[in-house]
C-alpha cells in the first residue's frame, strides 16, 4: 500500500510488512520542520495501526538523513516564544514525538546517510537498530552554536556511553560511522550503494518473525533501560533543557540571529 500522496514532507510506502517512512526535504537537507514532525508522527501511528506491518524503516530522502530541527522555521515563529509556549512546543513535537518511536511496539530501523545531526540525530537514535552508510556522521552540536544543552531528548549516554556522550557533546564534532559502530551505536555499516539493501534484508527477516513475540522482548528491554532510570533521565533533562533556553549564552545567539547557528550545523553536513 501507497500512501505517499497523502503526505508532502515525508514519503510513507507500506508493502510486504515493512512499513518505510521517510524525510523528504532533500533540498533542506531533510531539515526537521514542525509540519514534518507531525507528518512523521502521523505516519508512524499509521505503521503501528496497520496488522500487516512488522517492522519500520526511517530514513531520509537525498543525501542526507536529517540535518536537524528547522533553525531558519524556529527563528521565523518561535524565537519569541514564552517559557510556557517553548515548554508547550518542544514537549510535544521534540519530546513527545521523540517517545513515541521508543514507545512503538514495532520494531524500528533507522537507515542512516549523510548527515545526522542534532534533532536528526534524537530522531535516529529512538530508533531499535541503526543501519548507516560509510558516509554517515553524527553531530549534535548545540552546547557549541547555540548555548543550550544538548536537544531536548538526551538519548546520548545511553546509546554511546557516559564518557563519550561527554566528549560528544562538549566539543560538538562529528562522529563517523565506523566510530559509531565501534562504541555499539550502529548495528551495521555499509557502503552507500549497498545501504538501502541491507535494510531492506533486516527488515524482511524482522518482519518474517512473529510479531507478538518481538513485541514482547522489545518491551522487556526497554523496560531494563527503564529500570536503570532511561526515561527519568530523559524527561529530567527536557527540564534542564528548557532552563539552558534562559541562558545569557543562548540570548546572545537569539539577539545575534540564529543564522550562526545554522550555518554552522550546516557546515557539518557538506
């Protein structure tokens, strides 16, 4: 079943119980917009409704994944946003949106090119399993271009290790992905001309097991993360998050403009 007609900012295609939802921004570099996120979410409720779906694929159309949250959006209608209206935004779309891939009780991959940054990198990194490109790299920056900590879901311990969530952070540089593989980030790595096949083939082999039985020990799993305090940590950051956008730092960035910060993240994705 296609159903990309009735989506303009990604490309929904269910069909032999993989259900593949994409980023389909390629001139923005899959940038992130608030009319994408819902999309996103609106298909992926779509994936998770339909009994013939076993398995989620999201990726990015072009070059890119995702170079993150729409900055030039964000500065256009959000950059006077009250505490209560920031806190009210980003917890749905950026939050909410973000939990509710870990949430899905269907498995997830995310097929990973190019650029994987910031909001792009949240998104990816909820999924179960990462499938990249040798060109792939992930960045989140923003403790360096925009003075807030990190974004607002704060996956990064979690998938690559206090330590290196620290040093990804702090200096906000680009990890490849072969480094992302070697510190368990990444499932697989291949080359780009190979990509879209092995995750094709993962998917079928997810989607050819029963279904119950992996929604049971997806649950089981995540519930140990939980036990270990994931989503408490997740939702205390979100917090700390919210306060970061108070900063001195991050009102200099507000009152110098955010096309700093854009152009700097963008210049993480050439």
């Amino acid at each position: 079943m296609n159903n990309s007609d009735s989506f303009e900012l990604i490309e929904y295609h269910a069909a032999d119980g993989i259900a593949r939802i994409a980023h389909n921004r390629p001139q923005a570099r899959n940038a992130e917009s608030q009319g994408l996120l819902e999309e996103l979410d609106r298909a992926l409720g779509l994936a998770v409704r339909d009994a013939s779906v076993k398995a989620i694929v999201i990726s990015g159309k072009g070059d890119h994944f995702s170079a993150g949250h729409d900055l030039k959006e964000a500065a256009a209608k959000r950059s006077n946003f009250t505490v209560e209206q920031r806190w009210e935004f980003e917890e749905r779309y950026y939050l909410g949106y973000a939990m509710h891939i870990y949430d899905c009780p269907k498995p997830t991959i995310a097929q990973v090119s190019g650029a994987c940054i910031a909001g792009g990198f949240m998104v990816a990194n909820m999924c179960d399993l990462i499938v990249a490109s040798d060109d792939a790299f992930f960045s989140d920056p923003v403790c360096q271009t925009l003075a807030t900590a990190a974004v607002e879901v704060m996956i990064h311990p979690w998938v690559m290790g206090a330590r290196k969530a620290k040093e990804f952070l702090f200096l906000g540089e680009r990890m490849g992905a072969r480094e992302a593989q070697a510190i368990g980030m990444v499932n697989k790595v291949v080359a780009r001309a190979d990509l879209q096949a092995e995750t094709d083939r993962m998917a079928q082999r997810i989607a050819a097991c029963d279904p119950f039985a992996l929604r049971l020990v997806k649950r089981s799993i995540n519930r140990g993360l939980e036990m270990q305090g994931l989503r408490s940590a997740i939702d205390a950051h979100f917090d700390t998050h919210q306060l970061s956008h108070l900063s001195e730092g991050f009102n200099r960035a507000r009152v110098q403009g955010l096309g700093n910060a854009i152009q700097a993240a963008a210049a993480g994705s050439r």
